[in-house]
C-alpha cells in the first residue's frame, strides 16, 4: 500500500508543474444584487482553470485572465453565473437571487463542493454565523433544534462540557457512536465523558467567529468516502477564507454575556422543615419531615438560637451570576494572486457555579495563493490555548462537590447557606474541616474554597492543499493535514484533619498527547460527455494515522507531609508514578467517487473506499486470522421531475426532486485491543525520582481475545423527495432511512469462573428507522418586510434483532439500581430495574409489612419502566426581518424518552422535594387520625396498593389476613392506620428500600432555546464615520421551558454525562439562561 501511495504522490508532483503560456490580460468589475447592493466576498474563476479572486467589501474584483476565458461567478445565496469576457476590461455584473437556494453549493464527503439540487441523499448546511451568534463555548449546542434528525443534549460540566449528540438514533453496542467532526480536514470525536467529570471535547478550543458554513452529513451515502472513523455521520466545519479587496479590512466583534440562575434543578418544599415524624431534631441530618417552619425558634447543630423559618431560595444562593466576555479581531486582504485572513479570539467565561471558569486564546490564519495559470494553493494554521477550572461533578468519588445532590438528600429544608458557608463554620478549631453532624456542608464550602482541578489545553491544527489544473478537463489535488493536542490535569486537595493534614491531601498532575496527520491524493476528471451528459470521476488514495504519545498520571499517596504545598515529592508515601505506552492507530484507504448527470435533470454517484485498519490486524506469529481490510460502496441518484416535466408542471409547483441512496460502511475499533495481552494502560510505577521503575501490568489478563475478529459493517437505504410551491414561498425536505448495524464488536462480559472478566467479539444486528421532515416557507414577503419560518421534526425507530449466542441482553448504562439495555427484540434504552413495583392482576402495586421505621412497604421487583430514546425531535425557526432589523426566535422539543431522577428519588426519601408536601396537613391532602399514642394528627396518608397474600395483623388478640385487601379497605375496616408522610415518602424513596420506578418519567419538553435581536446600522451612516460596517445584536439562549413534562420542574437535559445510553441525573445542574450584547465593527 506503502508504494501505491508514492506513485500516487509522485504522479501529483509531475502534474504540478504541467503549465502552458497565453496571453492573460487585467479585468475588472463590480458585482451586485438586483437590488444595486454590491456584494463582496463573491468567488470570480476562470472557467476550466484555478485561477480567480474574490470581490471586495465594495463588490469590486481584478483578476488576470485570456482574453477570450468565460468568468464564473458564484456566491451564496444567488444564482452561479457565466459571464464571456470577450475582449473587455471592465464588467458590471448582476448577480439574480436563488430563492430558496435551489442551486446552493455544499460542501460534502472530503471536502468536494457539490451543487445540492445533484445530490442524492440529505444534506443540511448552516451558515457560520448561524452558529456563531449564540456565543456558545461549544458551538455544537448552537445546532440543537436547527438540524431535522441530530438529536443534541447539554451535558453536566458547565459551558465547557461536551453535550450528548445523536444522529438518526443509536447505532452502536460498544458506546461508540457520536458522529465525528472534520474541521477543514482534520478529524475530531466527540469524547464522551464519565458521570464524574466534563472537561469538553476538542472544540470548545475553537473560535466559531472562524466557521465559513456547518454541514451535516447524516446518512451513509453521504459520509461513505470518510471510512470508518465516520460510520455515525459526520459535521464538516469549514473556516472562513480572506476576500479580494482594496487594502485590508479589519473587523472587530466584542460579545458580553452574562448566565444567571432562574431556577433549581428541582422543585423543593418550603413548610416543613429539620426532624422526623412531625418533631424538630437538628440530629436529623438531611431529613425534613420535622414540624411546619413557623418562626419558632430552634437550636441549631453549633448550639445557635435561630428562628425555624423557609428558606425559599437557599438552593440557589449558592450559585453566582456568570459572565462571558467573547473578543474577536479578523483581518483580510488580497487580490487575483491571493487573499489571506488572519484572526485571533480571547474568550472568559465564569460559570454560575463558584469557581468554575473557562478561558481560551485562540489564533487562525488562513491563506490562498494562484502560483501559476495552473497551480493554487490554500492552508490554513490554527492554535489555541485553554484553561477549565472545577467542572462541575456528580456522583462517584466527587458526590461532596455535588450541591445539587446536597440540597435533596444531605441539607434539610432549613439549611441556611448564609449562616453555614462562612469560614468559621466550615473549619475547624484547629484548622481542616468541621465535623459534618455539625455542619453537613462543611466538606462542600472547604472543597470550594481550597481544592481545585485545572486542565490546561493546547491545540495546533494545520492543512495544506494544492491543486493542479492540467487540463480543462483533470487537475489534480494534493492535501496533508495534522493536529496535535496536548492537556494537562492538576489537582489539589488539602487534608481534612487538624491542621490540614491528613491521608485525604492529595495532588496530582497527569497529561496526555495526541496526534495525527493524514495525506491525500486525488485527480479528478471532468470530461465531456456530449451535450446531455456530464460527469466526473475522482480517483484518491489517503493514508491516515494517529498516535497518543506521552501519558502519564502520577500522584500522591497518604497524604502530603507540608500542607498547601502541592508537588509529588511532598507524598507521605512513595507517590504513584504512571507511565503509559505510546498508542498508534493506521488506516490506508483508495477511493473512487463517480459522478453523471443526464440533461441537467437526472444524477448518479458511485463510490467506492476501502480500508486496510491497524487495529484488526494481528502480530506476526500469531493465530490470528487478519480481516483488516474492508470495502464500502455506495450509490445515489436524484431526479429533479421539475425539469423532465417541465411542460406538464403545474404553475404552484415551483421545483421537485426524488433522491435515493445506498451505502455500506465498515466500522474497526481502538488499537491493541484484539491481540493477546496487549498493553494497558498503566505500564511503569514506582517512586518519582525515576529510580526503581519495575515494569508491571504489560499484559492484560482480564480480557480473552479474538483472533478471528472482523470488522463491523453498517448497511443504510435512504429516500427522500424536496417540493417547493408558489414560486418557492413554501416547500419541504422529507427523507426515510434505514440502517441496519451488524458484526458489531462488543466487549461481552464472562464469568469469573472463566478466569477473564470480558471477551472481544463480532456480534449483534440493530436496526434503526426514521423519517426526518423539514418544512419552510415564507408567510410574507415584501420589499421592506419578509417573515421566514422553518419547521424541522425527525422520528427514529430502533429494535435489536440479535446480540451473541446465548446473550439476549447487554446493559448500556447503569445508574442507581436502574440499567439501560439493548434486549433481543426489544429496543435499545430500554430501562429495567428490580426496584420496581410488584403488581397484582389489575396493576395495583402490592404492599407488606416491614421494619419499626416504615411498617410497610411495597414489594420490589423486576419491571421495565421505559426506554431513553425520544419519540420525535422538532425544532421551530421564524425570521422577522425590516429593513436592517432582523428577529430570529428557536423553539426546540424533545417528545417522549424516558428519564430517572435520582434527586427526586431520594428527595422524596428524605422529604425535601416539593413533591412531599401532599399529605403533610388537611390543607395538602392529609387525613386526620389518632396515633398510637393517643395524638391526633392531620397527616395521615394512605398508599394506593394492595397487601400481598400472606399478609397477617394482629388486632385486638386475632390474627387477621390481610390477603387481597387494598390499603384503604383495611383503614375502613379499623385494621391499618394511616402511614405519616415520612413512613410513606421513606418506603417511595429510601435509598435501601425505596422504588426507583416512581422517579422515571416521560422527559418530554418544548423549549425557547434561542432569541435574538440585531441591527446593522445604514451603509451612508456607519461611512461617515469611517467604518465599513457596523452591527449590534441582542441574544439570548436557553430562556426557558415553556412546557417540561417533569414533576417538580426537574431540569429535563441534565444528563449525568454525554453518553448515547445516558438517562439520569443526580443532584442536576440547575436552569440557567444566557443573554447578551454582541457589537461588531468593520473597517
């Protein structure tokens, strides 16, 4: 393969310098709308040639050309135009609009621009600043709701976290199957995170004021050329390019944001609250089924008098408001030869939570050069550099610096923050922390103030293409790209016994290294077909690798001897010094793309790649049976019955296409992981000083491999037709897929009594189908005034067909006694548990006795209790614009998918959520009984349930069955009483006994996700002052629900972490909403 790939290259550098001599002369124009208005940035090439320029701020170009070359304008928006030079110097061009974009060039597979009226599956693409306006950390989140089928979540972390994302449903068994993303070239995944920590992903180091356009690819079909790496979709990002013009424009953009709190995660009770069984006891610890919080005056833990009052907004006091400060400063300039673009962006952001921030610099350069008639080039560098500090956590070892989880299950509802975060309460006497009986969030407000994790990034992105145009009909193209990632994690914890010491002082410092580069070669020929045909053929090779160099991850243990003096020396014990092995991946691919049209109404593509993976490839000397090579096709066709039928059309139908695909595409997995022992992750241990470094761990034990692994392969169909009316005021996309995912490599749990924890095998058939739907249209046009409105609605079906012989069911994901699965014949999500209800013939959940805390409880079982994939993803666009006023407003839903709150699990075990305020007096529900001391009481409650068979009381000296009996007949009948609210809430939510059933829920939500406001100020005003152009506009994001089908408002997107099969939360980050002031200058 090694020799293909020189050949390949060496033809390239031969066709490079293929030139030949004419007589080229200077031309110059102006290029406007039809409305007078000139436009700049308009790309102006010599027919069959590279040679070109762009039109300036003013609408003006110059180019060099043969006096008898034809002028190719195009331009976003409007209709490609020819124009013949025929002699003359100077042109005046008008570009006609392309309502609707009917003939808008995408960028699609390996960057190739492609007219999107000639494509045969589905491609969306958004404009740049679309997605820049937000000011989201993550641009990712900017697509959410914008995009019909991709399917996006926020993740727990903070701004910087990576969110969850779903494209056409979940196709994968092992957790991997996020879609990748390709900024110009380069490839990055969407890591997912574990539920501890979200640190974000690659592109949170990017500046989305660079993004050109955002492209999905969703289907096979249209992602088949990028390999395997690209078996889940992919997003092509492209940067911007700097425009021909007169001197250098400058344009200057300041955004100021800030994020503020307007609700808790979850509703929380106000009446009631520290003690248990209507009786104030400060000893409690988070329970709050104690008397109504009246004013009475009580003793706190410290022994401090304070009155027994709510506490309204403790859940939130302890937020801040967050502030986001966003600078860009972009300069251009070129002419025929070359343009060039180079910016930088400084970006601050301080979360709502303390003492979590996000800082980013980030420099890109971008540069085209026309070397010769035959001969361009173009390259692009970007750098950045980052710092996140203190994401936010849940669950794990990091539950203390969960506040969400202390406001349900560790404060009670009198809590006050106000009283308990100053220093003197949460240290103590003789420095470290306070005693938690005293003080239950000291652990908290001492981490807060004296721990921290940092990471540091740093990113270096390069890419570099040159085309060779030899003939009017073959040019060649040659690309290399690289990226290299480097991170570094440090963590400080100071000792939590007296005088800050103690074996919990930890520090930590760890880091990582990542790279890769890819060469490509491609020739493409575009030859002349006759009058009704055209096509093309591109013919490639390209070589990818990847390597993960130096990781290490050394760290104290039991404890520092100096206090506050963070470096691993300073270990009471050896500290713990890790080195990893250096991890390399390959894949070498050929590829073909082949494309015909007939007439300009009937289209044809075929592609062809394979790969030859590293990853399946077994050592020399083994029995391995290497399967690393794979071959996937695909074909498409589209048919514009619009042009066929021209004559026969109706007036109202403005346009019209049929599309179909076809696609297979073979998937592979990480490195090392298929031969016998291969290295893990911990190779080298022992004291910091480098001496005695035994090697340890070389070989893994745990895993049996498999030397006949193949790779997985993913089969997709896809339909779709796009209708426009009425002159193209209304129209709509519609597509129907579907994919079916086999040999899927899982790691299948064994026995232990097999001596191996887990095998690699081939197994597993998962089909996925949906329908997406795009609608859009234009209510009122008008001169002065025009109103846009786009709904898009998506719909996936999934359902396993097999997993392993012997295996119908694999768990995806787990969280307090609740898996998510994928079952044979079942649909993957599902949620199971065996803290379920058990249930009699006609549903009713059975009861029985129980302890001397809780005298009943229900009977647990196993129960499926839902499935977290979402029914239907809808997103809903309107455009307002006047004159130089522009509103745009972004309605997104989530309809259907299953969620568990652990927050109100427990919550409701311990009496803090709004939830168990039924049944706490006459005013809420509650019965009024006499106890069994003889207090009349007005909290009675009475559980809807039945008494299993077997169930026996004694009463007044008789045993009596309590068989088939609802909980209310035998209260009728004088045999029960009825249960307090904490019996009652604490046999729901206890943690050892409670049923986690009752706190899964359809998460079902419609959202204002987005509003913005924006003015450009009149070109004769902003030139009076010098300037070119100037903008102001208002945004704000995520301002709130306006239907979440949650109880107690729980906030419906704060999954524990980004992962497909995630489902829960525990102690979720609260609602925040962004607003902001974004001002932009151009000179």
């Amino acid at each position: 393969m090694r020799r293909s790939f020189l050949l390949t290259t060496l033809l390239f550098l031969c066709c490079c310098f293929a030139a030949w001599a004419q007589d080229k002369k200077a031309v110059t124009g102006t290029v406007k709308d039809e409305k007078g208005t000139p436009l700049p940035g308009v790309t102006v090439k010599e027919k069959g040639t590279a040679n070109g320029a762009m039109s300036g701020a003013d609408g003006t170009f110059k180019v060099q050309v043969a006096s008898d070359a034809t002028l190719v304008l195009s331009y976003i928006g409007f209709m490609n135009q020819e124009v013949p030079v025929n002699g003359q110097t100077t042109l005046s061009i008008v570009l006609k609009e392309d309502n609707k974009n009917l003939n808008e060039v995408v960028v699609t597979a390996m960057g190739m621009k492609r007219e999107q009226r000639k494509l045969g599956y589905a491609v969306t693409e958004l404009k740049g600043a679309d997605v820049a306006k937000t000011n989201s950390i993550n641009p990712v989140s900017a697509l959410q709701g914008k995009v019909a089928g991709l399917d996006i979540s926020a993740a727990a972390g903070g701004p910087a976290a990576a969110p969850r994302i779903v494209l056409r449903g979940a196709k994968s068994l092992n957790g991997k199957d996020q879609p990748i993303f390709i900024v110009d070239g380069v490839i990055f995944e969407n890591d997912e995170s574990a539920a501890d920590v979200n640190f974000g992903n690659v592109l949170k180091n990017l500046n989305p004021d660079d993004y050109e356009s955002v492209t999905v690819l969703k289907g096979a079909a249209a992602t088949a050329l990028y390999g395997s790496r690209a078996i889940n979709g992919a997003i092509l990002i492209t940067t911007k390019k700097g425009n021909a013009r007169k001197g250098i424009g400058v344009t200057v953009s300041q955004t100021a944001q800030i994020e503020k709190v307007y609700r808790g995660a979850i509703d929380l009770q106000n009446g009631y609250g520290q003690g248990i069984d209507g009786s104030y006891d400060n000893t409690a610890g988070g329970y709050s089924f104690g008397p109504k919080m009246d004013g009475r005056m009580v003793q706190l833990p410290n022994g401090t008098s304070v009155p027994f009052t709510p506490k309204p907004n403790n859940a939130k006091d302890l937020y801040q408001t967050g502030k986001y400060f966003n600078t860009n400063v972009a300069m251009e300039g070129g002419n025929d030869k070359g343009t060039f673009r180079l910016s930088y962006s400084h970006l601050d952001n301080n979360s709502v939570s303390p003492n979590n921030s996000f800082g980013r610099n980030t420099f890109a350069f971008r540069g085209s050069s026309q070397i010769s008639r035959v001969l361009s080039a173009d390259a692009g560098v970007t750098y950045a550099t980052s710092k996140t500090l203190n994401p936010d956590r849940q669950g794990g070892d990091y539950t203390n610096y969960n506040i969400g989880r202390k406001w349900v299950y560790v404060f009670p509802r009198n809590y006050d923050p106000s009283i308990w975060s100053k220093p003197e309460n949460y240290l103590g006497p003789n420095g470290g922390r306070a005693n938690l009986s005293t003080n239950p969030g000291a652990d908290y407000f001492y981490q807060q103030a004296y721990n921290s994790w940092t990471r540091k990034e740093s990113l270096i992105t390069g890419n570099f293409a040159l085309t060779a145009v030899a003939t009017n009909w073959l040019k060649f193209i040659g690309k290399a790209n690289f990226s290299s990632e480097q991170s570094t994690d440090e963590r400080k914890e100071v000792g939590t016994s007296d005088f800050f010491k103690g074996s919990d002082a930890f520090y930590s410092i760890a880091g990582v290294n990542k790279s890769q580069y890819t060469f490509t070669g491609m020739a493409i020929i575009t030859p002349k077909l006759g009058k009704k045909f055209d096509g093309s053929l591109n013919l490639g090779g390209e070589t990818w690798n990847s390597g993960i160099g130096r990781q290490y991850n050394n760290y104290s243990d039991g404890g520092l001897r100096i206090p506050f003096l963070y470096d691993i020396s300073n270990s009471i014990n050896a500290p713990i010094v890790k080195n990893d092995p250096l991890l390399r991946k390959r894949i070498n691919s050929l590829f073909f793309a082949a494309s015909l049209a007939y007439n300009n109404e009937l289209f044809l593509d075929v592609t062809g790649r394979n790969d030859w993976s590293s990853a399946l490839t077994y050592p020399k000397g083994s029995n391995g049976k290497t399967t690393n090579s794979y071959f996937y096709p695909s074909v498409s066709a589209a048919w514009e019955f619009t042009q066929t039928l021209k004559e026969e059309m109706p007036s109202w139908i403005s346009y019209g296409k049929l599309r179909a695909s076809y696609a297979m595409v073979g998937g592979d997995l990480d490195p090392y992981q298929i031969n016998v022992g291969y290295y893990t992750p911990s190779l080298f241990q022992g004291s910091a000083t480098g001496k005695n470094l035994p090697l340890v761990n070389i070989y893994n034990t745990d895993i049996l491999p498999n030397m006949a692994l193949k790779p997985s392969i993913s089969k997709s169909w896809e339909l779709g037709a796009n209708v426009r009316f009425f002159n193209n005021r209304l129209g709509f996309d519609f597509a129907w897929y579907r994919t079916n995912i086999t040999n899927q490599i899982i790691n299948l749990p064994t026995p232990i009594e097999s001596g191996v924890t887990s095998r690699y095998i081939n197994a597993g058939s998962m089909i996925n189908r949906g329908i997406e739907l795009s609608i859009n249209g234009t209510p009122i046009q008008h001169k002065n005034f025009t109103w846009d409105v786009t709904l898009n609605g998506s719909r996936n079906k999934n359902k396993i067909i097999s997993l392993a012989p012997g295996v119908d069911q694999l768990q995806l994901n787990e969280d307090q006694g609740v898996k998510a699965i994928a079952s044979v014949g079942g649909s993957y999500g599902n949620l199971i548990t065996d803290y379920g209800y058990t249930r009699d013939a006609n549903g009713k959940p059975i009861i029985s006795l129980g302890g001397s805390d809780f005298p009943y409880k229900f009977v647990r079982g196993g129960a499926v209790v839902g499935n977290i994939m979402p029914d239907f993803n809808l997103g809903l666009q309107n455009s307002f614009t006047y004159k130089n006023w522009n509103l745009g407003v972004l309605i997104q839903a989530r309809i259907g998918g299953d969620f568990f709150s652990a927050s109100h699990q427990y919550g409701t075990g311990r009496g803090t959520t709004a939830n168990t305020m039924y049944g706490r007096d006459s005013e809420h529900g509650g019965i009024t009984f006499t106890d069994g001391s003889g207090v009349t009481r007005n909290d009675g409650m009475i559980p809807d349930a039945v008494f299993q068979k077997g169930t026996t009381i004694s009463k007044d000296g008789q045993n009596i069955a309590l068989d088939g009996m609802t909980y209310q007949q035998a209260y009728e009948k004088g045999y029960v009483s009825p249960l307090t609210p904490f019996q009652y809430y604490g046999m729901v939510g206890d943690w050892g006994i409670g049923i986690r059933e009752a706190s899964v829920f359809d998460a079902s939500y419609v959202a204002l996700r987005e509003v913005s406001l924006g003015y450009s100020l009149p070109t004769d005003l902003v030139q009076r002052w010098r300037l070119n152009s100037l903008r102001v506009s208002l945004v704000g994001r995520n301002l709130g629900y306006l239907f979440n089908n949650l109880p107690d408002h729980i906030n419906p997107e704060a999954v524990r972490n980004n992962k497909t099969s995630a489902f829960s939360e525990y102690g979720a980050v609260p609602f925040v909403r962004n607003m902001g002031l974004t001002v932009q200058v151009g000179f």
